[in-house]
C-alpha cells in the first residue's frame, strides 16, 4: 500500500523570512507565553523542572491519547465486549486485512472502542474479514473469549485474498487443504483429548514461528483459539496451534493437549498458506 | 544535569514565532477531555530530555503556529551533537504538521529536511536526503518503518497510531537508544562497539571504548551523568516531528476510497458475508514469514 507515501497539498513549510517579518517587539513575550502555556498543557501542568531523566517516553509527553489505554487485542489477552461469531460454520470469500498502523477496535461500526489492533504480532498481523459496513470491517480477534470478533476502520487496514481454507474434522481426525473450494490434500492428524478438547468453531492462522524451547515442531502455526480447559499451558495463554510431532503414532487419535498434530509434509504446505485464512473446526 | 525547561528555550535570541491566535484565554477555552489537533517538532527523554519544541495545539480549530531556529540553549553543551536547523510547528482544525530543516543527530542520523503532517484523518512522512550511519533511509511510506539495530539502536520512521476518537497521531522519527535491552550480560556486536562513540557523543558521557556489555555502558553512563538509569526502557528516546490531526467533518464521504476497494459494490454474491470490493481484484494475501518467538502452544 502506498497511498500514504504522496503528502497532500498542504501549503509549504513557511521560511523563516516571512516569519520574520511578522514578528516584532512582541515576539519574546508570545514565545514566552506560549511556550509556558504550551508546556503547563503538555505536562498536565506539573512544574517544568521535575522532568527529570528518564521520565516518560517523549511521545507520551502529550495528553494522554483517547484509546491508548486500552488492551491490545492478541492472543495473550481477553478484551471484555467483543462481539461474538455470529456465524461459526460460515466461510467468507478469502478477503484477509492487515493493520497498517496501531488501531482501535470497536464493538460495532462507529461504535465502542474496546481493544488496540497492532500492524505485527508473530509477523505482520493478518486477520480474516467477515463483515463490512460503513466504512468498517468485522474481523476475527485472536484474543479471549474464543470466536470473538471486533471492528476496525477500513482505512486503516490493507487487504487481500487468500484462496485458501484449512478443514479440521476432529472426529474423522482428518485435516483438509483447500484452494478455491477445491480439496489440494488432506492428512490424518492428531487432536486434543476428551479432557483437552480441540474447541470447535471458525479461526484462523495468526502466525507462523519457530521456537528453540519448543523443539518438537521446526515451525508452529498458532491460531486465533485457545484451549476451553487449559487457561493457561507451559506458561503460555492455551494458544491452540497446528504444528508436527515427533512420532507419527499419534495421528489419527485424540491425544493432545488441544493442538493439532499434522505430519511434516502437512505442515511444510500449511507454513505457506497465507496468515488469516480461515481454519474451519467441526466434529464432522 | 541535561534538563532543560521550555522557559529558557523560549529565552533563546535567535527564536523568531508568532502565534496566529494568542492562547491568553487558553483556560477558559479549553474544552476538557478533547484531544486537540497539535505538532512538535523535537522532543527527547532519557540522560538528554527536551520537552517538546516548538508545541502547538490548536483546541479551537484556529491556526496556530510557531517556529525556532534552532534549540541551542536547550541542548548546551550538547550543541555539537544535535543539530537543528529550523523548526516549524502548525495546527488548525483537521490538521498539524511539523517540519525540521538540517538535522543531524550525532552523525548517526542526519536529513536536510523531515516533515511530518497530518490532514483529515491521513498523515505521513516527508524526508530529504535522510541517511541513517551513512546509508540512505529506508521508504519511509508504509507506517511504522523499523530500523532494528537493536539492543543498541531503534530508529522507527513514520510510526502511527488511530486514536479511539478517530485521531490520527503521527511520530516522524523516533530514535531509541538500547531500546529493548534487558540483561546487562547481553553482549554488544562489533558494530554497536563501532556506534559507541557516537553514543558518547549523544549523552555527553565519556564511554569506555572497550565496553563489551550492555551492563557495561549502562555503568558508563550512569557514572558520568551520576543518573540511576535502568534496564527495561530507552536509555534515550528522541523524537524528530509528532503531528495528531482529527477528520476535518464527517468524512464519510471518503470512507473506502483511500484504498484499493473502490469499487465499494455490496452485489457480491458470496453468501451472507457481505465482502464488499470485489475479492477478484484484490492482491494475493502473501506467505507468512517465519519469525522467532517465546509463545508455548498447547501441544
């Protein structure tokens, strides 16, 4: 996207010549005056010379932004007031946004403000669309609660299509590749166990990492769900993730913690699918 | 100590301004809890802090603007290391900018001209003849450009952030000094040994060239400036340019446009999600890049 590289019109720096000329006998005393001024607002009034080293970021110096203190949505946090899937067992049509810059999200279009949306969390951040109104797109959220979803400002996202759709059945334990609607591949799997259960519903790939401490796996594809049962998990959020497993005697039964086990070459194709494609959980 | 106070700032001889509306009855105008339209054009904190120069805030939606020559008396003794040609400040209903002529900063970033602006909800960044240590800038057009030469060096270009009041805050150049770093063990490359000087340059403190830590040069600068910095946040932050501007109006009308869905046609036909700019002329969403990252899945 490039749209935000042309400046507009805007009038030209003015010189300092022409400044110049304006000023006068007064300008030490309007410097004075409005720099005080200037500085009492900025600094919520506090005495100038307790500023000292290390105080506050300096573009935190200003009045305090209207949303910056709000959660940002990731899959490390559960944002109160999002909206819920209001259609779980629906595939959109592929469109995908990506943040271009830090962005409310609200509980309706022109509505509530209940959470910050980040350009990058593993990677840029990618997030399926599956609703649009008003200037606005409904997306799927990564955080707590499970299938929640929230708004953001179409123009402050880029977008694309993916043409793909992960499938997971977990009663056939059966993971199928889509591309256009098409099946590319399907792989026999293993998921979460009765006490652990994979949760159901409509998410999506949220990133795709690598993690030293997390060997058993090259590369491990978190998605925008999380564990019903584990709150938390070997000290993560119970992210649920697509990622390999060492031994192959565990596809095709449910014996994990709720993660989704794919042999090799499944995940060596599923690393390639684009980041917000929709990753469809049923019973089936 | 470096701090200095905007009193002396506005004190310098060689400051010229004029404010188009003269904030004498600032008080009683203030409409609390907005957030104005405003602009700087240099700010700093950490061993060095400058408040911001020169701010301007227009709560009214009148014009206001200021301008300086330079931030001499702020800097002192720190003349040499920051140099600033002219700085202009403007903001009025729906829009801000900030502009800095002939900067360099240590030598490790210098430009003949930074602008940062904002109009109506949009904004971006504006550099001529930016290089950072001797290399030509990055495209400075897609938001929020990082230059990572961390643990000792951040230099993010046109970072922006969308207030929850529809705002659009603009920070044209934020360089952070040992921005993230976190152990005092973690050692320095060879090229962050190589920007040590400059670094001594920066906050005034005579560095031990054969510092090999982060903890190292953290001691360094601590016993020069006889500050109690700590690890976890920016040894240094400086800002080159920050503008926040509201929509001008409803600015409904353009909602859409300024991205590719133009054609904003609700006819589609793929069921009841209502994916509007047709999906066929949209670009392939790209592979995702593998990064590295702590986040224990559940296995």
């Amino acid at each position: 996207m490039s749209q935000h590289t042309a400046p507009p019109k805007a009038a030209p720096s003015k010189g300092p010549s022409r400044r110049a000329l304006l000023t006068g006998a007064v300008v030490g005393v309007v410097v004075m005056f409005v720099a005080v001024l200037g500085f009492a607002f900025f600094s919520g009034g506090s005495d100038p010379a307790a500023t000292g080293p290390s105080a506050v970021a300096a573009n935190e110096l200003g009045p305090a932004a209207p949303g910056a203190d709000l959660l940002a949505s990731t899959t490390f946090t559960t944002i109160e007031g999002a909206p819920s899937d209001p259609n779980p067992d629906q595939v959109n049509d592929g469109i995908v946004v990506h943040p271009l810059r830090e962005t409310p999200v609200y509980d309706a279009p022109n509505g509530q403000a209940i959470a910050r949306m980040e350009p990058t969390q593993f990677g840029d951040t990618w997030l399926p669309v599956i609703a649009e109104e008003s200037g606005f797109v409904q997306v799927l959220l990564p955080s707590r609660p499970d299938a929640s979803t929230g708004w953001l400002r179409a123009d402050d996202v880029e977008r694309a299509r993916t043409p793909f759709v992960v499938n997971v059945h977990l009663g056939s334990k059966q993971l199928e590749l889509l591309r256009d609607g098409k099946r590319v591949d399907s792989w026999s799997i293993a998921v979460g166990k009765q006490e652990t259960p994979t949760p159901t519903g409509r998410t999506f790939l949220l990133g795709a990492f690598s993690d030293p401490s997390q060997n058993f796996s090259p590369v491990i594809l978190p998605l925008g769900t999380h564990s019903p049962t584990h709150d938390t998990f070997g000290g993560g959020p119970g992210t649920v993730a697509i990622h390999t497993w060492p031994s192959a005697d565990a596809f095709g039964s449910a014996v994990s913690e709720g993660c989704i086990r794919v042999p090799a070459d499944a995940l060596d194709k599923l690393a390639e699918v684009p980041l917000g494609t929709l990753v469809m959980i049923d019973q089936d | 100590m470096n701090t200095k106070t905007l009193a002396r700032a506005a004190a310098v001889g060689a400051v010229t301004s004029v404010t188009a509306l003269l904030l004498g009855n600032t008080a009683a105008v203030a409409q609390e809890d907005t957030f104005p339209d405003y602009a700087y054009g240099i700010a700093a904190s950490g061993a060095l802090t400058i408040d911001p120069l020169p701010y301007v805030a227009s709560k009214d939606g009148k014009f206001v603007g200021d301008q300086l020559l330079g931030i001499g008396d702020v800097l002192g003794e720190h003349e040499d290391d920051i140099a600033l040609g002219v700085l202009t400040a403007e903001a009025e209903a729906g829009k801000a900018e900030t502009s800095v002529t002939e900067l360099n900063l240590l030598s490790i970033l210098r430009a003949d001209l930074v602008r940062t602006w904002c109009e109506d909800g949009k904004g971006g960044l504006e550099i001529i003849n930016g290089t950072l240590l001797g290399q030509p800038l990055p495209d400075t057009s897609v938001p929020g450009t990082k230059v990572d030469l961390s643990p000792l060096l951040t230099v993010t270009l046109n970072d922006q952030r969308r207030n929850s009041d529809g705002s659009l805050t603009v920070t044209g150049i934020e360089l952070s000094v040992l921005p993230g770093a976190t152990s005092p063990d973690e050692e320095l490359s060879d090229e962050e040994k190589a920007a040590l000087p400059g670094l001594s340059a920066l906050l005034g403190a005579p560095l031990d060239a054969g510092a090999s830590t982060v903890g190292d040069v953290l001691d360094g600068v601590n016993g020069a400036l006889g500050t109690d910095i700590a690890l976890g946040s920016p040894l240094q932050t400086i800002t080159v340019g920050a503008a926040n501007c509201h929509e001008s109006g409803d600015g409904s009308s353009d909602d859409g446009s300024s991205d590719d869905g133009s054609s904003d046609d609700s006819g589609d036909d793929s069921g009841a999600d209502d994916g509007a700019a047709g999906s066929s002329t949209l670009p392939a969403a790209p592979a995702p890049s593998i990064v590295a990252a702590a986040l224990p899945v559940t296995g």
